[in-house]
C-alpha cells in the first residue's frame, strides 16, 4: 500500500483502465473467431468492444483533471511566494 493521498483524477484514470482493458477483451474474443474458423459473435459483443474507446476517453479526462489539479496549486504557491 502506498502513502500518498489519491489526487483528483486518480478514480478516473483507474476506472478508465478497468473499462479499457474490458473492451480490449472484447475486441479479442470478436476477432478470435475470424482466426479459428468458427461462426462470428453476435452484434452485441461488437457493441462491447467500443469500451475501448470509451475507456481511453474516460483516463485521459483524469489525467487532464490531474494536470488542472497541479497547475492550480502551483499557481496557489507562486501566488503566496509572490505575496512575501
């Protein structure tokens, strides 16, 4: 376990992970078939594989998060450091 404190954005990037890497298992069982020579899955399994996306979308906006997150509290610190 590590001590550091989450930061905003951390629950994103995480979830963003979990919801990838399910899409990317999906597109690996849709695309298994065409390799084994078996009947395709049906369209839903299609479906499940935009996850992919959908997770990439979902970690980049906490990584964004956490850079807003950085920039805002060094912008805090210049502004006290400036304020001495």
């Amino acid at each position: 376990m590590s001590n550091e404190t989450p930061r905003a954005g951390d629950l994103l990037v995480r979830v963003g992970a979990i919801v990838f890497l399910v899409g990317a298992v999906a597109t690996l069982a849709t695309v298994a078939p065409l390799f084994l020579g078996v009947d395709p899955l049906p369209p839903a399994a299609y479906f499940v594989c935009m996850l992919m996306g959908v997770g990439f979308l979902v970690a980049g906006a906490g990584v964004l998060r956490s850079i807003a997150e950085q920039r805002r509290h060094a912008r805090e610190a210049a502004g006290s450091v400036a304020a001495r």
